[in-house]
C-alpha cells in the first residue's frame, strides 16, 4: 500500500490519516518522568521540574517555512493486519492497521462527513510545534533583556516607585494595604535581581502553537521565577507579595518597553498589563507584536511572575489559614479567618511548572502521530470561544489540560454514599481517545458532575506536597489541580461554574440527534449574543454601588468588580429562588458588570412569591431583611399566613417584566443602584410596546379593562359561540357534528392581542383605528344523502345552511349582535365562496364556514376525469376552475385546521412561545415579507416552533426576546438550497416524544423520507426555485406553505435578519440598544414606493412609528363624528386590499412589498425577466415599444404606475419613482 504525504502542518485527528509527528528527543525533555505504561505516579518535586526541555531549543526539524513535502517511511502500523505464509497474488489486500484505527475514528466521530470537518478544523488551526524562527528570535530577545537588566538596591516602597519613572508600579487589593499610602509606616522594601530563570508556560512550549483568528495565533506565555532571596516568611501577609511582585514586574515592564522603543526586533511591539486567569493580584506583561516585527500571525506574549514552591512553606498557604491581618498586627492568624482565595492566589504562582509538567506527561502518553493533545485543547478553545466562555472562566488551554487530565487518568470523587467527605476512587477512560472522543467525555464530565455535592480532585490522598481532600470541603465547588494544592474553582462564581456546564450539557443534548449534521452548530457558529443566550440580559453600572463589606471581607477578593460579582449574584439569586435555572454575572470593565439569567418558564412570570410563617421567627426576619417595604404578612384562602411579596401586573404580558423588576428592586435596596444604572437589552417595556396596541387608540375602541385580560375575552367569547351552536341542533335541518377554530387569535399568536371593540362606541371612532380582525371557524354538519354531486349546487346547499344558521344564531344572541352572510371576493361558483360573519356583544367577531366531507373527493374527481361519470350527469366544470377551488378547499378546511390543533398546545407546554411568535411575525411585517405571496403566518408559526422544540446550541427559550434573536440567527445562517427545516409539531404532542434532554426530535423514518424529497426536490429544479423547505410529519415535501415564497423574498429576509443581527450586536456592545429601529425596513432596494394616506388605513395605530395626530383630535369631540360612518367592518383594511389588487393585476410585472400592521409605504420591484421580447397579440401585461426602433416591446413601467395611481385615488398621496 502505498503510504501517504504528510501534510506540512500535521493536524490530522484520531489516527485519521495515519501519519507520524517527530518525537523529541528524551535525552533532556524526558527526564523526570516515570515510566507512565507501567502505571507509576507523577512526581511533582523540584527535581523534576527543574529538568523540563528548553522551549527555545529545536525539538522538531519541521518548520512554518518548509514548503517541501517529504514521503514517509514504511512502518509497522502500514503493514498488512494480517498475511498468508505463501506469498500469492491477491486481488485485494488487507486493511493496515492504520487503516482499521481510521475507520474505528470515523465511526466515533459521528461518521465520514464529520471526520472530515473535524480533520479540517485542526488543520486550519493547528500550527508546528516548532517555533518560526522570527518568534525564536523575538523570545530570545525578551529572554535576554530580562536576564541582562541590573539589579536594583532594595529601597523603601515610595523610593522604589519614584525609580520607576514613567513607568507605574500596579498597586492591587485594598487601598490599606498599599505600601504607597501617605504616613503609612513601611518597614520592608523592594528592590530587584535576576531571575532564577525564565520558562515557557501555558501548552505553547510542549505542543505548539494554534490560530485563534484570522491572521492571529495563540498566545504564548513566559514564566519569570522571582529570586527566593527577595521574600521572607513574613511577605504572605498583607499583599506584601503581591507588592513585591507587581514591583518586580514594573521593573520587567519598563525593559521591555525600552525595548520596543528601539531598533531591536521587538520595535513597534505595543506594551501592557494584562492578569493572569482574571486575577487582579497577579498582574501580567502582554507584549502585542505581528507583521511588523517580521511574524506570520501576530499574537501577544505575556509575561508572568512566580516563585518557587520552597519560598512559603505550604502549609501556611493552606485553604484554612488567614494570611491577611485587617486588626492588630498581633492577632492570631490561627484563630482569624481563613483567607482560602487570597491563599489560592499565591500558590498559582507556584504551579506554572508542575502544571506544564502535568500537560508534557499527557502529551506523552496520548497518540503523537494524531497530535491528540493540541487538537484536543484547539477543540476546546474554539467551542468555548464560539460561545462566549471567558479564557479565565473555562475558555483556556489550562482548565482544558486538567479536563483531559481527568479524562484519561481519572480521579477522585466525594459524595459516595451520599456523604460528600466520603471519596472514591473513579478510573480514566485510558490512553486511546482520539481528540473527538476525548472532548465529549470531557462534556460528559461537566455535565453530569455536581462539584458541589461531589467534589472532585486530581490528586491521591494523602500525597506530599498536597494538601488533604478535607481542606478543600469549605469550598463549596470543589476541582483541584493534580497537585492537589489548589481548588480551580475556588475564585469562580456559582453561575461560571453552572454557565459552563450548561454549555457543556446543552452541546451534548444537541449531539443526541446523530442522524443531523452538527459540526457547525458545535464549533463554527457562535453563540455569544447575550440577549440571545440568555432569557435575561442585564448590564449594571456599579460605578457608584455602595457595597456594606468590611476589611477582611474586601480582602478577599483581587478587586471591587469581583466582590461586587460575588455580593450581587448572592442577592439575585436569593431574590429570584425558583424563577432562573442559572445566575451568570461577569464584569465588562472596572465599572460594568454584565448579569444573565436562565429562566425556569414554568415559575419565572409567578406574581406571588410566598415566605416563612410568623412562627419561623428567624427565616422571616431574613425574608423581610432581602425584600424591605415590598414583603407583607398576608393570610391566604386555607387561613395560613405567611410573609409574602406581591407583584401587580396591568397585563398578562407584563409578567414576563415580573424578574427584571425584583432585579430592580433588590440591586437599589442592597447596593442603591438606581433603575437608571440598569440596562436590560431583553424584556422591557420597549420590546412588549412592539406588539402592544398603544393605550389611546386601545382605550378609544375596546372594551374597558380588556387589556388585563389577554386573550381571555377573545377565547371566552368562542366558547360561548361554541355553546350556542352545539344546542342548536334541533333549530337546524341537519346537527352539526364538529366546530373547530383556525385562526392564530385562537392560538395566542396573533401579532397583537385582540382586544374586544366596543360595539356601541366603535363608529364614532376615526376610520384609522377601527379595524376589527375575525377569527375562522370550520363547521361540519352532519351527513346526508341529501347532498348534491353537483359542485355548484353543493356551494347553495351551504349557503343555505348558513342563512338558517344565522336565524338562529341571531335569536339566542339577541338584537346586540350582528349577524350576516359575506362572500369572497372573485370566487368561482365551484369553490367555498360563503362564510357567517357574527359579531357578539362581547365586541368579537367569527367567520363560520361549512365543511362538507365528499367536496374533496368532488372536486379531485372533476380534475381527473375529462367526462361526466354518467350520461345523465351534469358536465364536469372546467379544470382550470377546479384545481384552484381543490387547493383553496385543502387549505382552508384541511391543511389550517390540522396547523392550528399542532401549533395551540405549543402556548401552554411553551408560556413565552406565544410573544416570541408575535415579535417575530411583527419583524416580518414590518420589514414588508409578511403576507400570501411573500412568507405566510404559518411559515412564521412553524419557524418559532422548530427553534422550541429543537433548540440547538442553547436550551428552549424562555423568554420573548431569546426566542426572537433565535429566530433572526436561523433565518440569517440558513443554508436554505442544502438542507430543509425539520419541525416535528405532530410529534410534539405526543407524551413520549422527547429525548433524555428533553427536546423533541422528528421521527427517524420520516425524518429520512423528508431528506430524500428535499434531495429529489433540489435535483429538478434549477436554482432552488423553491427556497424554503419546511417540512412536519404531515408534510415531508415541506412546500404545503411556502410554495408561492420566491428566492428574492428568501435572500432578502437572510440578508435582514444579519442585519438585525448586527444591529442587535451593536446595540448590546453600546450599552444603548434602540428596539424600534430593529423593525424599520431599509426601502432604498425598491424601484418605486407608493405613498398611502395613512388617515384613511384602518390600522394606522398598529404602525413602528405611528402618528397620534390621526385619531387624538378626533376622539376630543367624538359626539361630532357622524352615526352613519358605519357599523362593524369586520376585517376591512384599505392597504390591504389595495396590495392584493396591485398583484393579482400587475404580478407578472412586479411585486409589491408592504407592512400589514399599519405601514404607510408600499415598495414595489419591477420583475426582471420582463425585458424586451417580441410584440405579438395578448401578451397580457400592459407594454409599450422600445426606443431603440426594433419591433420589441417592453413594461410599460410609466403607464402602470398612471394605472396604479387612478386606481388608489384618495388612498394614494403620491408615487416615488427610485
């Protein structure tokens, strides 16, 4: 078998493609090391650390600038799996070992497809692990600099400063303690010497480099060891080493600042500070560099301070020591209390080499040639960095190196027995994952790891030079370091923990459909949008917060951010109790902190939150300490009383508002930050007003205090209808056998809540506010052989039945409703053409149509046969009347009532399911892509629904506003000509329809059928003529609603959801996010727009922007406003039906565009196949000939918009022509 070429940067995956990496050589690198296949411990001491590989020194003979190729040897691994004795000739050889390793990696990775991407990936990303020589060069240079600067004579702190010069030294922790302050007495100093020696830390100097971006690679980082001999017993207390190391580092700054400002390799570096993992005590020198200093990629070098293990005696950095004395120098560290993070500080500094020790041995144990432990931490960065996981927070290479750690070697965990104290040993998954294998264990780990009710370490127990598993019980999360010396979780909030695995256990969730493709959602398309990844997203100014800590308490933390994070998560998260699932805070900057919430949907919006009896004394008095002057004592209906807190809302909606309003509350009461420093970019008000009819025109038509009720009215008044006609049997010729509603306001995701009109009042109301929507019910009588073969006579037997209907109808709900026959406009006398349109005095309005079973059959039989069945039989109508009377018949009493008993319970499972719906259908409209030709109300419906019920990277929403930034991602990333949108809405309601993550999945054997029709679909026509391909369980081919949606209207509506994407971005960076400019639509696309007379629109009040000039004057004087203007219009809207004119007379010339909800702007877009052709007779469309002389005719674009505008005389104020 002919073997391989190497690639020029081995990044391939899980012994995919079989080829080797150099070794190094084990003469230096591998010293210190035990012989790891026989199972011996890792050592730790300083003997072996002091024995690491130089990091400048070549360990490869491969570099970034190789460009040749070279072929690879034969080895072992090539050879047959298994030979014959006799040599023979075979016609077929035997698979490699290799081979069979690579055909076992693809099937763990989900299969070929995904192999492939994943190889791909690192590919990408993976760069030599021998360093390019400008970088060698650039190191050498700092390494030089640092060891050639002279020693500075140890001077008092204020002295030591002024030496710096320009430069300053960073003063961390607590202004007490700064060595600076004025007439504070010092008596140890600070000076400076060469360092012990200089090393590469982080995973660059034992298994290279990775792309973090484009143009850009990852870090690299250079650990100074600080001399022993510049510290005593004594500098652990009182940031005093934290003095002497910024100090140390000041010095180290000012060098390389010299040394960019020369002629040196380093010139034109950018300088700065940075921290190390987040931490304000430990400062760190980030040197910028990149092209301009000779680099393929530029990146940053950070340079760290530490120490040696030996300079504090370990047992003094215990967890349970108190280094930080905040009374009388005297007072007793034994008896203080424990410092355990300001401890934890400190012993990071000792750890960079073992921990570098620890990340060599598995880069040793684990497969070489697959390079698996650089394509497991390039996996983990990028997944992490796609959603928003912070480096020091689980975004890094160092978390990443212990997780694989775990992985492979296994640990020990608490909580055996249920006893958190008692711990077990828990084996590795050993040393054959490839990187994929061994990335989802370690999802597997975070997700279903407790590290608070099992702790879990690294480390045996009793080792030495570790600390025992007991002294890490006071944390309350519990993960230490292999050397068993530090908890990774002691500086980390709860919520960071939670916010990382729930990462974790929401990508494995997503993984659990094997049968998608999942690569992109995993590692190629971010996730980080705040508002969109949480249902809550807030950003507090804490500038001026006012934080009741004492000394002790505020040296604990390495900065003001960082306590305030941990004061106001403790506070929040008491306040919301069961209402979030996770707390995350995390600070943007010294004066910003960024807080998100997941939402529980089933207790979030609960207006009542109940507390302690009076007979728990204690409890309440904490109760009433949390919650001040809101908290009440209040007795219930069983006669127990408890205290109690209460929130009002003037609207079902509102309740959503119900967490950013305790928020509020608790953050001004405990801290005195005032609702102006609090920024929520998710539900506020200004979202909610979107799809809320604003107050005066509302006030103006609907019933008094509708508005408090939501949908109730609407669905209240339905069920009396309902009532009404079920007891109408014995009234009618024929009982009727079924009522069933289709109409979005039956199924809460109409765009605006149906308020019910006031009868009496509505027509003195000004016609720009009085439009009155309906809903559609299907009635089916019983059968009867009564009924006609006869189409036509079949539509009179219905309308028959409807005028005795309405008699009836009339009489019981008395002279206050309004009761008629309507007929649809244009239809043939085949077709369903009739409805009742009842308006009770509840002020809501119904459309009655009648269902008959065999009309389907009817006409279906008139399409098929050219002739009568019979002689005697009347002819069979026209096809061409037919097939439209057959496909309006399927839609509207088969396909809407089937989508509307799918999408109703959706309300109920889903409660914000219903606003994300309605902010999404309100975009769509407002951005001119809602209607029959454009994209459907059914369309929108089934998109929100498929982001519910598979929610991809993230949980199911829970919240309005992350739904609705869902959608926009989806709708923007959407390759629409590759893949159809699978909504398994039938599935839904069955009971054990969801997987173990509880998300629900379109069946396997149709969810292939569906594929195979979408392939079948794409392979016949050009161009994807139909984009969008949305398919249920009823619907595999996926076009029962998006078959008249063309690929203009698909691209454009990706092309404004990236838009709104964007903008959304922006907004949330800013800090000042607009709502409504999200919902205006750009018209600068349009070749000509139509300006309407927005006084004459009956839903003018529903607009973005809309002008209460139009009806404030009029309701002022409403007793002038004549009796005769009218009486209830149900569903009369002028622009609406100006639209559906325009297109039905000029759709084979142009399109036209307009926002159903009050838009004032109708764009239109001339089609652009109608180009110059032949003039012939009945060309059907209006044309004139073209300039040019030819006998060619084209669009007579000037005379259709005369045409238009005589057509909308009085609604049409003027045509702009673009």
């Amino acid at each position: 078998m002919v073997a391989q070429k190497p690639l020029k940067r081995k990044a391939d995956i899980g012994k995919i493609t079989g080829n080797k990496r150099r070794q190094p050589s084990p003469a230096v690198s591998d010293a210190g090391f035990e012989d790891l296949e026989n199972g011996s411990q890792l050592s730790f001491d300083e003997e072996a650390m002091g024995n690491l590989q130089d990091p400048m020194i070549d360990s490869q003979h491969s570099s970034d600038d190789e460009d040749s190729e070279e072929e690879e040897d034969g080895s072992a691994t090539d050879q047959p799996a298994a030979s014959s004795s006799k040599p023979h000739t075979n016609l077929y050889k035997a698979p490699t070992v290799a081979e069979l390793e690579q055909l076992r990696q693809v099937e763990d990775t989900g299969g070929a497809t995904f192999s492939l991407q994943l190889s791909e990936l690192l590919e990408s990303t993976l760069l030599p692990t021998t360093p390019h020589p400008v970088l060698k060069s650039l190191l050498s240079a700092v390494h030089g600099k640092i060891l050639g600067s002279p020693s500075l004579e140890a001077v008092a702190p204020i002295k030591a400063s002024k030496r710096l010069g320009k430069t300053k030294m960073l003063i961390v922790g607590p202004e007490e303690f700064s060595p600076l302050k004025k007439g504070k007495d010092i008596k140890w100093t600070l000076g400076w010497e060469k360092p012990e020696e200089i090393v590469i830390g982080g995973s660059w100097g034992v298994v290279g480099g990775y792309k973090k971006g484009k143009g850009e690679m990852g870090g690299v980082d250079l650990v100074v060891v600080m001399p022993s001999s510049m510290f005593s017993a004594k500098d652990r207390l009182d940031y005093r080493y934290f003095h002497k190391r910024s100090h140390y580092l000041a010095v180290i700054y000012a060098q390389i600042q010299a040394l960019a400002d020369s002629e040196a390799d380093l010139k034109g570096a950018k300088v700065g500070w940075t921290t190390a993992m987040g931490d304000d005590r430990r400062p760190a020198i980030s040197i910028s560099a990149g092209k301009e200093q000779g680099l393929k990629h530029k990146l940053e070098i950070r340079i760290h301070a530490s120490i040696s293990s030996t300079v504090f005696p370990l047992s003094s950095l215990s967890p349970s020591k108190c280094l930080v004395r905040t009374s009388l120098p005297t007072s007793d560290e034994h008896t203080a209390l424990p410092t355990p993070l300001y401890n934890t500080s400190i012993l990071h500094d000792t750890l960079q080499k073992p921990h570098l020790l620890h990340l060599h041995r598995l880069s040793q144990i684990l497969p070489a040639n697959s390079r698996t432990v650089d394509s497991f931490l390039a996996l983990w960065r990028i997944w992490a960095k796609r959603r928003g996981i912070r480096l020091e927070r689980g975004g890094s290479g160092w978390l990443a190196g212990l997780l694989l750690g775990w992985v492979v070697n296994g640990g020990w965990i608490g909580g055996a027995g249920g006893k958190r104290e008692k711990v077990k040993r828990v084996a590795g998954l050993g040393k054959s994952l490839g990187p994929w294998g061994a990335i989802r264990a370690a999802w597997e780990f975070l997700a279903h790891t407790d590290f608070h009710a099992t702790p879990v370490f690294l480390h045996q127990p009793g080792t030495t030079n570790s600390y025992p598993h007991s002294d890490f019980f006071p944390f309350k999360h519990v993960f230490t370091d292999p050397t068993g010396l530090v908890n990774v979780f002691a500086e980390w909030e709860e919520g960071e923990i939670d916010f990382l695995r729930y990462h974790a256990r929401e990508t494995l969730a997503m993984l659990e459909d094997e049968s998608g493709e999942r690569f992109g959602d995993v590692f190629l398309k971010d996730f980080k949008l705040g508002p969109g990844v949480f249902d809550e997203y807030i950003r507090v100014d804490i500038s001026s917060v006012k934080i009741d800590a004492t000394l002790d308490q505020r040296s604990e933390y390495p900065s003001a951010p960082s306590l305030a994070v941990a004061r106001f998560a403790s506070t929040v998260r008491s306040a919301l109790s069961n209402r979030v699932d996770l707390v995350y805070l995390s600070p943007l900057s010294s004066t910003k902190l960024a807080l998100g919430l997941l939402l529980n949907s089933s207790n979030a919006t609960r207006v009542l939150d109940v507390g302690p009896s009076p007979e728990q004394a204690e409890a309440g008095a904490e109760f009433r300490e949390l919650w001040g002057e809101q908290a009440e004592l209040r007795r219930f209906k069983d006669g127990s009383i408890a205290e109690s807190v209460v929130w009002d809302v003037s609207r079902p909606e509102d309740a959503a508002l119900i967490p950013i309003r305790i928020i509020h509350h608790v953050l001004k009461r405990h801290f005195s930050v005032s609702e102006q420093k609090i920024d929520s970019f998710s539900t506020s008000q200004e979202w909610l007003s979107v799809i809320q009819v604003p107050p005066s025109p509302r006030d103006a038509v609907s019933v008094k205090g509708s508005e408090k009720l939501g949908f109730r009215p609407t669905i209240t008044a339905y069920d009396a209808l309902y009532k009404i006609l079920k007891n109408s049997d014995a009234d009618l010729p024929l009982g009727l056998l079924n009522i069933q509603s289709a109409s979005p306001l039956m199924r809460y995701s109409s765009t605006f809540v149906p308020h019910p009109i006031d009868v009496p009042r509505l027509p003195s109301a000004p016609a720009c506010i009085r439009y009155t929507p309906h809903i559609e019910v299907v009635i089916q009588f019983e059968s009867s052989p009564k009924w006609p073969d006869d189409l036509a006579a079949v539509q009179k037997v219905k309308l028959a039945l409807l005028e005795k209907l309405a008699r009836v109808v009339q009489k019981k709900l008395g002279r206050e409703a309004t009761v008629g026959i309507v007929f649809d406009d244009g239809a043939s006398e085949i077709e369903d053409q009739a409805a009742l349109e009842v308006v009770v005095p509840e002020g809501v309005a119904f459309k009655l149509r009648v269902y008959y079973e065999r009309e389907k059959g009817l006409l279906e039989r008139a399409i098929e046969d050219d002739q009568p069945a019979f002689a005697t039989s009347l002819p069979n109508p026209p096809r061409r009347l037919a097939v439209p009377a057959l496909a309006k018949h399927i839609e509207r009493f088969h396909h809407l009532p089937a989508h509307h008993s799918s999408l109703a319970p959706l309300h109920h499972r889903y409660p914000n399911f219903s606003s994300s719906t309605r902010l999404l259908k309100r975009w769509f409209s407002a951005h001119m892509m809602m209607g029959p030709e454009l994209v459907r109300e059914e369309v929108i419906e089934l998109i929100m629904a498929g982001i519910y019920l598979e929610p991809g990277r993230g949980k199911t929403p829970a919240s309005a506003v992350a739904g609705f930034l869902r959608a926009m991602e989806l709708l923007g990333g959407w390759d629409y000509k590759s893949e159809p949108m699978l909504v398994p809405i039938h599935t839904a309601s069955s009971p054990s329809a969801s997987s173990a993550s509880g998300r629900v999945r379109f069946p396997a054997e149709l969810k292939e059928e569906a594929i195979k029709a979408f392939e079948s679909l794409r392979a016949k026509e050009k161009d994807a003529g139909h984009p969008w391909v949305i398919c249920t369980e009823q619907d595999l081919d996926g076009l029962r609603w998006t078959k008249g949606l063309g690929k203009g209207v698909a691209a454009r509506v990706a092309l404004l959801a990236r838009a709104t994407l964007e903008a959304a971005k922006n907004g949330v960076e800013s800090g000042a996010l607009d709502v409504r400019p999200l919902f205006v639509t750009p018209v600068e696309h349009f070749d000509f727009l139509i300006h309407l007379n927005a006084a004459h629109l009956s839903r003018s009040a529903l607009a973005i922007h809309p002008d209460p000039s139009l009806w404030e004057p009029h309701l002022k004087f409403r007793n002038l406003s004549s009796a005769g203007e009218g009486s209830v219009r149900v569903d009369f809207d002028p622009a609406t039906m100006f639209v559906r004119d325009l297109q039905k007379i000029y759709g084979d010339s142009l399109m036209v565009f307009h926002d159903i909800y009050g838009g004032k702007v109708v764009g239109g877009v001339w089609n652009a196949k109608q180009g110059p052709r032949g003039m012939k007779a009945f060309l059907g469309w209006n044309s004139r000939p073209v300039e040019s002389g030819a006998e060619l005719v084209r669009v007579n674009k000037e005379g259709i918009l005369g045409e238009i505008a005589r057509l909308g005389k009085g609604l049409v104020e003027k045509i702009e022509v673009r």
